[in-house]
C-alpha cells in the first residue's frame, strides 16, 4: 500500500490489538481455554488434514504450485480449529484470524496472491462448517465473518485490476472493518436498553462520521465520500436484522419477508448505485454485532455474491456474464438451489445436539461432499456452469438462513449454518480451478471415470443422512424430535 494506505494499516492494528489486548486481559478470556476439546476433535482433525492433502496433492499434479496452494489451506484450517478448540472467545478469534489475513495479503506479493486467497478462503471455510456441526450448541459466524470479508475483498480488486485506486479501496474496507471493531467493542456497555432504537441510530450515524473522517483525512479519498453514508446505512440494516431474530414463540411470517426485503433492496441498490464494493463495505458493517446471527448471515452472503464475482470474472469466457438460458447453465443454477435445499434437509433431520457419533460424521461428510462437488463442477461442466451453480447455492443458502424459523420452525442456531454450505463450496471452487483447463481436454472415458467417483461420493453422503435421519427406524408421526430440535437441558 501507499503512505496514505499504509495509515489504515496502523489503525486497524491499532484497534485490533487494542481490543484483543483488552479481552484477554481485562475480561480474562484465558480462563476459558480447555485444551481438553482435542481429545474428541483431534482424530476427525487429522482425518480432515488428510482428505484435504490428497486434495491438493491431486491438484499439484495439474499446475505444480498446489503442494503450496495446501500449505495455505491446511495452514488456515489448523489455526481456526486450534482458536475455537481452546474455546478462545469468538471476538478474540475472530481478531486474530482477520490480523493474520491482513498479514497474509501485505507478505504475500501481488503478483503470487489469487492462488494463496483462494485455498485460505477454502481451508478456513471447510474449518467453520466443520466445527459449528461437531459442536452446535456453540456454533457462531462471529469469527468467521470479518477474515472472509477482507480476503473477499483483497481477491475481488486483485481479479478486477483496478490499477492505481486498488489500494485506495482495500485501504476502504480496512477502515470500515477498523471501525466495526471499535463500535463492537465500545458498544457493550450502551445497548443494554434501547427500545427505541435510539441509542442504535446514534451509534450508526456516529460510526458513518467516522468512517468519513478516515475516507476523507486519513486515506485522502474524498472522491469515495458518498460510501460513508452505505457504512451508516450497513450500521442500521445489522441493528434491524439482530432484533428481528426472535425467539421460537414469536416467529410471524412478517418478519420473514422484511428480512428478505432488507437484504435483497440493500443488495440490488448498493451494487447498482456503487457497484461491487458497496456490497463489501456492506458485509464489514456487519462485523460490528456481538451477537452471531441474521447480521452475519446476511455480511456473508455479501461477500461471497462479491466471491461468485471473481469467479466469474476470472474463469468465465462470456463476457456478458452468465447466460442462464444456456442449457447446463440453467442446470447449474437449479441444481444449486437444490444442494442448499438438500443442506437445509440434513441440518434438520440430523438432530445433532443429541447424537454426537451423527454430528461428528456430518461434519466430515458435508466438507467431503462440497470438496466432490466443486471438483466435479470445475473438471465436468466447466466454468459458466459452475459460476451458475455458484449463484445458486449461494442465494438460496441465503434466503433458507434468513428466514429458517418461518420456513421449518426450527431454532435458528441451526440454521445460520446454511450460509457456511456456499462458502465452503465456493472457496473450494476457487481452489479447484486447475480442474477446469484439464476438463475442457478431457476425453469421454476420463469424464465417466469422474461420474463414478462422483456418483460413489455422494451415495456416500446419502447413506450417512440417511442413517443419520433415523434410516428405515424414525417414526412417522408422534415423533416431533425428528423435525425440532428438543429445546429440554
């Protein structure tokens, strides 16, 4: 970054440290470590390290770089296992692993980063759907969010080659997210009681100066002043969206369509007036809640529609974008829609807060599948097809986990779940992308050969469910468990 980029740089560590210095320290996050966790999770840990090095090992076999490109997944997945296996506070994890991803982007140069972004994107995704199912009752999108928003961000003006202003807007969200981590940690003692949203309002206007104050004096970027007013705009839309998840009791259809209606105009008007990075200063206001929820459902799907960009952009050869009247792109996008569905079948039937043996073989079955699926997208349909699939996993993954409770009356912790099921298969996508030049000079054989193993992998899959599901034994009726989550201890 330049001189004036490189003060964003000092503020965000600044706040970061500062804050993580006063967790562990004042609020004794320490404490709470339980180096115990590994004796359940380090056997499934090294069989997901395996998988995950035959993966890559597979992939350095097309473009040699990829033994590397492993490194950086397994890298990130053993670190974020290693935070919430201590049972170190989620706003402590999430501090360290955004620090180390800003680390990773100011070390790595330019010119070699798509390629660490991509796997690091992959392994801590793979890392996050894979704890939340092994331990539900602490599952959390607070460490999850900011790190994916930065290297969202990072990878989209790497891919966008936005010449001179790219460090300019990098240095944009750094602030934006510089600031969420402020107001997080300042807020605490404010919110207690507002049932007017009185004390919401004036922390989000307060931010959006402060936002403007870092565009304008600190980054020297008046011409971007106007994405001030999205930050205060984000701020807003993150308190709303945390006070419209209620308890199981008070779910009304209502809500339901004004969550819908809230993500989807603030999506349609910020990319529309601003273009992509309103959508990104939009998923690093909603790092700014203590509480994991629909705020976080919605920053990610923000970002990962941003990561669904670069895809495109990278590897799709119409310029026009993605044509859906394309006959395997239609099939790619509902088959999409169908894989999230489906993600929202398991999460339900599953029961996993009472079967631990069942949770323990979801959390690797899910990862195994996405690892299958985005490999055998890349390697059998190519890349128009596979930005499609994207597009729609991604979109109904959304509107499943805004609006959970309404569609299954299910506890929603269950269901914030539903937006880890794109990242891990977009992050896996990007990481897979070797397979897509092998596929396009594959020959009838190769491909049949790819159906099989694909076809073993998801019987695979549908087995475990199945057993998982109670198999021939689950009961027909009376049996309410089978649907809820029993809400007992």
């Amino acid at each position: 970054m330049g001189a004036n980029e490189n003060s964003s740089l000092y503020l965000f560590f600044g706040v970061a440290g500062f804050s993580l210095i006063w967790r562990i320290v004042r609020d004794k996050d320490w404490k709470n470590f339980q180096p115990a966790n590994f004796q359940t999770s380090g056997i499934f840990i090294g069989i997901m390290s395996l998988i995950s090095i035959a993966f890559f090992a597979a992939l350095n076999t097309f473009k040699s770089d990829y033994l590397l490109g492993g490194a950086y997944f397994l890298g990130s997945f053993l670190l974020g296992f290693l935070l919430s296996e201590l049972n170190l506070a989620a706003f402590s994890r999430s501090l360290i692993l955004l620090m180390a991803s800003v680390c990773l982007t100011q070390l790595v140069p330019h010119d070699h980063l798509l390629m660490p972004l991509s796997c690091t994107i992959a392994g801590l995704s793979v890392w996050k759907i894979s704890s939340n199912l092994l331990r539900s009752d602490s599952a959390t999108l607070l460490d999850f969010l900011p790190p994916v928003v930065w290297l969202s961000s990072a990878m989209w003006w790497l891919v966008a080659n936005a010449g001179s202003t790219s460090d300019t807007c990098l240095a944009m969200v750094l602030g934006v997210l510089s600031m969420s981590i402020f107001l997080r940690w300042a807020q605490m003692p404010l919110l207690w009681e507002d049932p007017v949203y009185l004390k919401r309002i004036m922390l989000s206007l307060t931010g959006a100066l402060m936002v403007l104050v870092i565009f304008t004096k600190l980054i020297l970027a008046a011409n971007f002043a106007k994405l001030a007013g999205v930050v205060g705009v984000g701020y807003l839309a993150a308190f709303l969206l945390d006070t419209l998840e209620k308890s199981k009791s008070e779910v009304k259809v209502q809500d339901s369509l004004t969550k819908l209606v809230l993500v989807g105009a603030l999506t349609l008007l910020g990319s529309r007036l601003f273009g992509t990075e309103a959508l990104l200063i939009l998923s690093a206001a909603a790092v700014i809640l203590a509480r994991s929820g629909l705020a976080q459902v919605a920053g990610l799907f923000w970002a990962l529609r941003v990561l669904q960009q670069c895809y495109t952009e990278q590897f799709n050869s119409n310029v026009t974008g993605i044509n859906i009247n394309h006959e395997y792109v239609g099939a790619a996008l509902y088959f999409g829609m169908a894989a999230a569905v489906a993600f929202a079948i398991v999460l339900r039937d599953s029961r996993l807060s009472s079967i631990n043996v069942g949770s323990k073989l979801i959390a690797a079955v899910v990862p195994l599948t996405a690892f299958a699926t985005a490999a055998g997208s890349s390697y059998l349909i190519h890349a128009e097809p596979t930005a499609s699939f994207l597009v729609g996993v991604t979109v109904a993954a959304a509107i499943i986990g805004l609006s959970g409770q309404e569609i299954f009356g299910a506890e929603f912790s269950q269901y914030q779940n539903m937006i880890l099921c794109p990242a891990v298969i977009s992050g896996l996508a990007l990481a897979a992308s070797p397979l897509l030049e092998l596929g396009n000079s594959a020959t009838t054989h190769d491909r049949l050969v790819a159906v099989a193993c694909l076809t073993g992998v998801m019987l695979l899959a549908s087995i475990v469910c199945f057993f998982i599901g109670g198999g021939y034994g689950k009961k027909s009726s009376g049996d309410s468990s089978a649907v809820t989550p029993s809400t007992s201890g």
